[in-house]
C-alpha cells in the first residue's frame, strides 16, 4: 500500500512539474505565428513549451502578424533580434530575460508605454518610432546602445540619454518635446533627427558648436507653438507676445495679421493701441536668428476678438409684473450695440440663487429683487441692480361649510372678478360687487385649497384659502 501511495506521490510531481514548464498564448494570431515558425515550441494543448523556446537563439521576426499580445515572447530567452513592428500592440509583457537581446525592433504599434530594460544590457538597437509612447524607462544601463529612434510618439519628457556613450543615431523627431537631449560626451552621435518637436532657437544654438553639426543634425521644420486667443476691450491696447526666446538679442520677429505680414520687431513684443474693430482677426509669428541663417520658428494663429463692452446706460428693461396668478418676466434689451455673445445671469439678493441665460429673457421669476450680471468673454463683465414689479396679494380664507362664520369673501368693488385655482384655471367670474361663496361656474363647492382672484385685469388681486 506505502508503494501505491509513494508511486501516485511521484507522478503527481511530476505532472506538476510538467505542467509548470508550458504557458499559455493568449492572442491566437502570436500562436499560430509560433506554430508555422516555431512549431516545436508548441505542444498539442497549444501550450508553450518553454524548454524548447528557450532553445531559439535565431532571429525572431513576427512582424506585420496583427498580434496585439506578445505574451509568451519572454520565454524566448536566447534571442538577439526581435522583430514585431508593424502589429497591433499597446503594451509589451517583461522582457528581463532576454538577456542576450541586441535589436529591439517593434516601430508602428499602438504602445503607449515600455517595460523595464536595465536588465537588456546587450542593446545595440531600440527601434520604437510610430507608437503612443509619452515617456521611456530608465536607459542608463544601456550602455552598448547605438541607435535610438523614438520617433513619431507623443513624448512630453525628453529621455536621458547621457549613459549612451556609444549612441550613434538619436531621433527624437515628430513628438512634444520643450527640452532639449544632453548629448554632452556622446562623441560618436552621426545622426540626431530633433526636428517637429518645441525646440526654440536658445535650445538649438547650443548644438551648433558639435563636429558636423550641418550635416549631422536635423533641426527643422519645428512644430509650430501655440499662442492662446485673446480677447481685447475695444479702444484698450492690444500687446502681442511669443514668449519664445526672449533672453536672445539676435532674433527678429515678424508679425502677420490675417496673413499679411504687419510689423518686424527686435524684441518680442508688438503693440497696437487703441485695438479698433479693424484689428479682430487671426495673427501669427515668424521668428528668425542672424546666429542660425535660413531657419524659421512660426507660431500657430491666435484670434483676436474685439469686444464693445456696454455701461449700465446701454440696458433697457420690459418687466412682466408679479402678482397672485402670475411670476414675473424680464426681457434685456441692449439696442444699437454689435450683436455679440453674451451671457445673462440673474442672481436672487435674498437666496443667492442664480438663472442662466442667453437671449435676455427671463421667466417664472418669484422674487422683486435681482441683480443682473452680463458677461462677454473673459473682459467684459457689467453688473446691475434689478427690480421686479411686485403687487402684494391680500390674504384671507373662507369656511364655506354653513355654519354661518366666514361661509362668503364680500368684494366691494365694481367690475370683474376672476378667480383661479393652483392651476392657473379659472373656476368662477363674478360680477362685483358681489360675494363669493366658494362654489364653482356649476354651483359645486370647489376643492379646499389656495385661490387666487384677479380684479379688473390686475387692478387689484385677493389670495383666498379655502378650508373646510
């Protein structure tokens, strides 16, 4: 019995064990990739066998595959080149054991960012251009790397690359970089593509002084950088401003105005005042160097919007008064001004509340006091005091239930009387002076409830309850 029991002890192990040294593909396109190329890594279960992978010591190109997972490439352990450019892959699984790892090739996916590869020591070629990537790992340990191309990615941080003293082709080209690489000490660089990122002339000039700067170098075209809309007081000064290069004395710029060129400044300011209507419209910049002849940095277009902004004495008013049967209404009018964007609040002086609007008008408004703000853009802001005509209700109830005690409202005056309920309904007309006695236009005694009566087309109004 103790040898059945040690027996079914030893297979069990060694199941354990044999399962232990396969893993799974997940992405059946990799799979099937490793079973036309690779097939004696894969076993029947389509498991990866890893013994036999970590055996390929050839070049492995699954390029143009459409894999978006390349789980399972880490147990490839005695390769040197890895191909997979040209998939669909937005991320890579740890690749620490491919100790033996020269060419890292895997340009036009979809990666947004890389795994660690301090431990890839033997890095001659990092080729990741046409990704998502925003940043790099840590490449200090990279110090047999000859050519880095990053190009064509979405990189905020400019990568250090001052441990890569072998480098030879650095291309950061087509990202969003500000700074400028530290290539001090990278004497053996034949190749740096800089171009199509935010790099200004003060951080260009510094790269003129490297041995074939002029041929070595590609710094242009620059993206171009962005200036923000303005918005302008009509008659105040208009002060347009790059914020580029400013602590350099050698650059001139030029100023277009709707495309035509207006004005060439030493410094980087240029000043219209006073801002007409004449002045609303797209500029841009071009900057120049005398240190760097031939090369350009421009701007993209900013919009300039003039902006009229009125004074109390341009606002009328229509109000709709309110009363028992009725809220009130406020119609803005600012006749005779450019038609403009703007934006009407009302804000409650005894609730701080506020009503939104974009026409002027506003309705179902409950309280007499307001006050009116009117804004345009970001410059323009008027502030005004508002008041609502408001008809105080008289208040008073009746207990139409016979016993002789406040069974009937009187109305002494002359003419007509309409009352209505909480829906704005009229439930009786009286001809005044009369008495009402609580009943309806066909003789019913009417819910208990509020009613509100109007007297002569808002001479006079009487809140009622009714209780019973």
């Amino acid at each position: 019995m103790k040898q059945i029991l040690y027996i079914a002890l030893i297979i069990a192990i060694t199941g354990t064990i044999g399962k232990a040294q396969t893993a799974s593909i997940p992405d059946p396109n990799f799979l099937s990739f490793l079973k036309s190329n690779f097939s004696k890594t894969i076993n029947s279960s389509n498991q990866l066998i890893i013994a036999q992978a970590a055996k390929v010591t050839s070049n492995f190109d699954c390029s143009s595959q459409n894999i978006s997972n390349l789980e399972g490439i880490q147990y490839f352990s005695g390769i040197q080149t890895l191909h997979a450019e040209s998939n669909l892959l937005t991320s890579l699984p740890p690749l620490d054991s491919l100790v033996n790892l020269q060419k890292l090739i895997i340009h036009t996916n979809q990666l947004k960012s890389l795994p660690s590869l301090s431990n890839n020591t033997q890095l001659i070629q990092l080729i990741v251009y046409n990704n998502q990537l925003t940043s790099l790992p840590d490449l200090s340990a990279l110090a047999n790397l000859q050519k880095l191309d990053v190009g064509n990615n979405m990189l905020t941080v400019t990568p250090n690359v001052s441990a890569n003293v072998r480098l030879q082709q650095l291309s950061l080209d087509r990202n969003y970089l500000t700074q400028g690489p530290n290539i001090t000490g990278l004497d053996s660089l034949t190749q740096v593509q800089l171009h199509s990122n935010y790099f200004s002339f003060s951080i260009l000039l510094p790269y003129a002084i490297y041995p074939g700067f002029s041929s070595n170098f590609t710094i242009m075209p620059q993206k171009k950088f962005p200036l923000q809309n303005k918005e302008i007081l009509l008659n105040s000064s208009l002060d347009l401003s790059t914020n580029i290069d400013t602590s350099l004395s050698t650059i001139n710029y030029t100023w277009y105005f709707n495309g035509k060129a207006i004005g060439s400044e030493t410094n980087d300011s240029l000043i219209i005042s006073p801002a007409t209507y004449s002045n609303q419209g797209y500029y841009y910049c071009m900057s120049t160097c005398s240190a760097m002849p031939g090369d350009t940095i421009k701007t993209d277009s900013m919009l300039v919007t003039i902006i009229f902004c009125p004074s109390d004495s341009n606002f009328t008013f229509n109000y709709q008064g309110i009363n028992c049967t009725d809220n009130g209404t406020l119609k803005v009018n600012l006749y005779s001004l450019p038609v403009q964007s703007y934006q009407f609040t009302l804000r409650s002086l005894s609730t701080g509340d506020t009503i939104t609007s974009s026409t002027g008008f506003f309705n179902n408004l409950t309280e007499p006091q307001y006050t009116l703000i009117t804004q345009l853009g970001t410059v323009c802001k008027v502030t005004i005091p508002v008041n609502i005509p408001y008809q105080e209700c008289k208040e008073t109830f009746i207990t139409p239930d016979g016993d002789g005690q406040n069974d009937t409202y009187y109305f002494s005056q002359t003419g007509t009387a309409n009352i209505y309920d909480k829906n704005g309904v009229i439930v009786r007309t009286l001809t005044i002076p009369a008495e009402w006695d609580g009943t309806s236009k066909s003789g019913q005694k009417v819910a208990q409830g509020y009613y509100a009566v109007n007297i002569n087309n808002g001479a006079d109004y009487v809140k009622i309850s009714v209780i019973y």
